[in-house]
C-alpha cells in the first residue's frame, strides 16, 4: 500500500477491539538511557534523568504518519489498537500517559548559547524520550514534545498548544518531502486543556523520530560545568556519538576532532539546502543545532514568499541575528562554540590552537561549494564553472529588487526557453514576476549564453530542475488556515497539508491554490518563540 493511500485512513476510527500491539520489548535499544545511567555511576555526571509524562486528558488524534510508521516496520493499524492487559494503547502512549513495555522514558539535559549569548543549563523541559526502537531504516529514537514538564523546565509547563504542534508536524514532514534531513513527525494528539501562552490555548503532543535528537549543546554542558567528571562523561558522549553515528570515525586517533570536522561537513550541506529552498529556522542557538545535521526544533519557522535576503521570521528576533542571509554565518558561529566544547579532548589544541581552527574553517570551502552545487542544480546547469556562483548570486539580487516569489520564481524558470528572448511570451511566466523587466531580461540573456555553451536541452533541463524546485512549500498562511480549523475540531486540513506535502516536486490536481502567491492577509501572520 502507497503512504499516500496509508494517510487516507480516517483518525476518528475507534479502537479495533481485536488488536493490541506494540513493538517487542526486546526491539527498545535505549541507547542513550543506558549511557546517562553509565555516566552517572561512573562519574555522577548523567545526560538526563527517568521521567514519566503529565496525564493529558481527553487526548484525540489530530494526525498519524502511515507512512513514516510503515519505515519503521509499524503495522498499518498500529494506532488503533484496543487497551489489553498490561499494554496500553497507542493513543494513551503517544499522549504521554503510558509507556509499552521495553521502553525506556528519559528526559535530557543540555546547555546552550541563545541568542548569541551563554544560557547556561537549559535541557529539554517539554520533550520526553519515549525510547529507541530497532527498524528497518536503523535505530530510531521516539520523542514526545509537549508531554509535560520535566526537571528541565524550570518555570515552564512543559506543555506545546496545537497551533505549534501543528506547525512542527507539518513542516518536519514537508522538510523531509524536500529532500533536507531533519527530524520526522509520527503522529500529533490533541486534548481541551487549557494551556496559557499570549493567550488561553490548547494542549497537543507531537510525536517526534530521529536516529538521535543530541545536539551541540550537550557537548557544551559538560565542556561548561566545571564539576569532577564532567569531561569523562564528555569523552564518552564523543564516544557514544562517533560509534553508533559517525562510525566511520571509530578508528582516528583524536575521535573529538574527527568528530568535529564531521558535523562541519554536514552542518555546511544543510545549512546549504536550507538557502536553497528558501528555508529560515528562526531560532538557531546552539541547543538547536544536531550533532547529526538534522532540521530540528521547528518554532518560528518561515518559508520565503517575496524573496528579501534580510527576512526574519521569528518576531522575538529584533536584532535580526537568525535572517535568511545569516543562517550560513550562524552555523559557523555555532560550530565555533561546538569546537570550543570539543578543546578539552584535543590534547593538540593545548600547544597549537591551529588544529582545530584548520578543521573549523574547512566550514569557508565547505559551505561555498555546496550551496554552489545547490545554485546549479536549481539553474539546471550541469558543468561546473567559476562563475556560476555569481550567476545565481545575480539573480537573487535581481528578485530581491522585484519582491519576486521565492519558490514561483525558481519553478516557472524551469520552463524557461532559452532558444528564445526573454520578452517572447514563452517566458511571460517568469519574466511576469519581476518589476523591473529590463534587469531580468540582462539576466536572462548571460542565462541563456551559460546554457547554449554547455549544449543545453530546454526539455530536458526543465526535467531536471523540478526535480529539484518544488511547486509546494509550507507557507505561513497555509499553516494558519490548518491551525484555525483544527482549534475548530476540524483536522482535515492538516491530514490534506501532510499528505501534499510528501511529494512537493508534483503538480496535484485540486491544489492549485497551495502553489499560488500568499493572500494579502498572510502579511499580518507573525510568529515567535511561542510558536
């Protein structure tokens, strides 16, 4: 069965009587629980602590990912199976009210730079680590976001509201519809508690899987703390991290440094698929940042409309330090903080610092090449040449002065003809976005040149390159929309947004709307921290 046909299954279906199941207790690998009771045995220096989640009352499914389920091994139904004796069903699980037996509940710390600035301890004080599972896709880590508060809540609730919830499920599935590795969503329940954020609203839980949610700032609490034992629970978390993770790695003499230079590597790609597809994170501290090069932590999220280098998206960042144009240089800045985490191990750094500032600044050729690489295949182009990067960097200027649609712009320059002017009607689409015709038509001409030399076929280019400009993102206003309709009891939009969204790349009938501008009202939708 197709995911798309395994997504059609209606969530109001009660619970099939004749049903129970959960995965085998002896498939929960719990990895990082074990570690965490290991450190604190050996050097009272734990990753987290056991917990169990806040009773959610009246919990009801908003959304379940069939498709992601079926790639973890998860039966079709696995949802709705019945409470039996001594094994509770999935709804009560994935609410945060039971656990299936073999798993593990655990809840992490970590500290972090926020905003730029020391934050000191910080830990997870919403999301629960329900455990790690065996799949066929690899071990998988299952974590509840929003399932109350743990000891790393300090005075928050540990609660996440639906509106959130649904912004979070929907855009770690459009992420992974495009392509960019991030963290996946399982499922989202929703319950009528009353949650207070600016306003009274509800609670919700989404169900988050990765193969590991540890971040930059782990590294960083035990490198800070100064407490006995600290660096040792340090070396095995490197440890922990090169073997089951980085295992080509296992075998270099200064794993830490290894380990470093791998995360620059994949911080620089994702940071490069980020621009690419018009992608800003809104929040980028550095206990948001994965050791593994994941999109994590959706909050203040965006997707380009009118394409301004300089957007902020997250309206708690007055100062602009997460823009579009800075998510590069952030991820820089917060590799420099996972490496000053990282000194304690690299005995050579202590007589010359040059080592790892040799591996940090691999990030200035590391990055360029591939978002150069991102650029060319956006253009279509299959040469690599010097110039390329100057030719995509020409044609942002050229939207940034027209306000032309990020994601528009690239998709109907698909279907550019080359052969022809670029005030031929053929190429009104395109041409159309932009105010200043003229500007365009200048670089459309050196495009056209840049595909003539290398014998390019329009057809063929036009295939290639919406393979890689999708038609559909998820905008702000088409969150908003599945928001307000699911405070109203009405799910379906969300289920509509998720299942559009797993194949981005394809025109779908009925959806033409989802691929149009945003509506003039989406202007006023502001998002923060709260989101």
């Amino acid at each position: 069965m197709s995911k798309l046909r395994h997504m059609s299954a209606p969530l109001s279906s009660p619970p099939l009587q004749n049903f129970s199941w959960s995965p085998e207790p002896e498939q929960w690998l719990n990895r990082f629980a074990r570690l965490s009771a290991e450190t604190q045995a050996r050097w009272q220096a734990p990753l987290g602590v056991s917990w169990q989640g806040d009773p959610l009352p009246m919990p009801a499914w908003v959304a379940v990912n069939q498709g992601l389920a079926a790639d973890i091994g998860w039966p079709e139904h696995w949802h709705l199976g019945a409470e039996s004796a001594g094994l509770p069903g999935a709804l009560s699980v994935f609410s945060g009210n039971a656990a299936w037996p073999g798993m593990a509940p655990f809840t992490s710390v970590y500290s972090g730079h926020q905003f730029g600035v020391w934050a000191g301890q910080l830990g997870d004080g919403r999301a629960l680590l329900l455990g790690e599972v065996d799949s066929p896709i690899g071990p998988q880590e299952i974590q509840l976001k929003g399932a109350g508060a743990t000891p790393y809540s300090r005075r928050a609730d540990g609660r996440a509201v639906l509106r959130s919830s649904i912004r979070e499920y929907l855009c770690s599935e459009a992420m992974h519809g495009l392509g960019v590795p991030t963290t996946r969503a399982l499922s989202l329940v929703a319950s009528p508690q009353p949650v207070r954020r600016e306003t009274i609203e509800t609670a919700a839980v989404v169900t988050r899987v990765a193969p590991s949610f540890i971040r930059f700032g782990h590294f960083e609490h035990f490198a800070h703390s100064g407490e006995p034992g600290h660096l040792d629970a340090l070396q095995a978390l490197v440890d922990f991290v090169v073997e089951h993770h980085y295992p080509e790695l296992a075998n270099e003499p200064n794993r830490a440094l290894a380990l470093l230079d791998g995360v620059v590597k994949r911080t620089a790609e994702l940071m490069a698929h980020w621009q690419s597809v018009g992608f800003c994170h809104g929040v980028m501290n550095t206990d948001n940042m994965s050791i593994l090069g994941l999109t994590i932590d959706y909050g203040p999220f965006g997707f380009l409309d009118a394409f301004d280098p300089n957007h902020i998206c997250n309206h708690s960042d007055d100062r602009g330090r997460y823009s579009w144009n800075n998510q590069p240089q952030i991820g820089y800045w917060n590799l420099r903080a996972l490496a000053q985490a990282l000194l304690p191990l690299i005995p050579e750094a202590k007589d010359d610092a040059q080592v790892v500032i040799d591996v940090l600044q691999t990030y200035e050729q590391r990055f360029p090449e591939a978002m150069r690489a991102r650029w060319r295949a956006k253009l279509g182009l299959q040469a690599s040449q010097d110039e390329d990067g100057e030719l995509a960097v020409a044609l942002l200027h050229t939207m940034a002065a027209s306000k032309a649609d990020f994601t528009i712009t690239f998709r109907r320059l698909c279907d550019y003809r080359a052969d022809l002017p670029p005030e031929h009607a053929a190429n009104a689409p395109v041409r159309d976005l932009f105010l200043d015709r003229a500007a365009f038509d200048v670089w459309a001409h050196r495009y056209a040149s840049r595909l003539q030399a290398e014998g390019s076929v329009d057809a063929e280019r036009a295939q290639r390159m919406r393979r890689v400009n999708p038609v559909y993102v998820l905008r702000n206003h088409m969150a908003e929309v599945a928001i307000q309709r699911a405070q109203k009891g009405d799910y379906s939009e969300v289920q509509r947004l998720h299942q559009l969204l797993q194949r981005p790349f394809d025109e779908q009938p009925g959806a033409e709307a989802d691929a149009g501008f945003p509506p003039e009202w989406a202007q006023a939708i502001e998002v923060s921290c709260s989101s």
